[in-house]
C-alpha cells in the first residue's frame, strides 16, 4: 500500500483524468467504472460496492454501508455527480 498522501494523489489525478477524457453528463456509476478500472490498472486493489457494517460504541450493529469504490481496504471514496454545481 502507498502511503495516504500519494494514494489520494493518485487517485484525485486519475479522477481528473477521467473527467477530461469522458466529460459530464454521465450517470454516477460510469464515473464509478472507469475510476475503479484505472485505478486496478495501476496495480491497487479495488473493490466496487464494498459492504461495511457500521457499529455503535458498545458495538452494537446499526447498520450496513455500501461504499462506492474501497481502495487498497484502507481508503473509501463516494463519488457524486451533478448536472451543475451551485456557488
């Protein structure tokens, strides 16, 4: 595993990427497709719609979360699109 800082490097520039080559327009799951795709295309272990059971403090089970893209089991990425963004 890369250390946390050129891991999000990596993966805020291959986000970028993707965003010039595909443009907007495209439903969430596109975006989350080819961001997995190029990053297992660098070598790190990706895992799409990774199930995450989330605890209370006395471990109690609350609930389960779906997260977009797991990288190297260490980093969660939840994308979003949007048709515009409001300033």
């Amino acid at each position: 595993m890369k250390d946390i800082n050129s891991l999000y490097n990596l993966i805020r520039q291959t986000s970028y990427d993707i965003h010039v080559y595909h443009g907007h327009g495209h439903l969430e799951k596109v975006y989350e497709n080819a961001l997995a795709h190029r990053l297992h295309k660098q070598g790190l272990i990706v895992e799409q719609q990774a199930p995450i059971k989330v605890y209370d403090e006395d471990d109690t089970l609350i609930g389960d979360y779906f997260a977009d893209i797991l990288v190297d089991n260490h980093l969660i990425l939840e994308l979003k699109t949007a048709k515009n963004l409001c300033m």
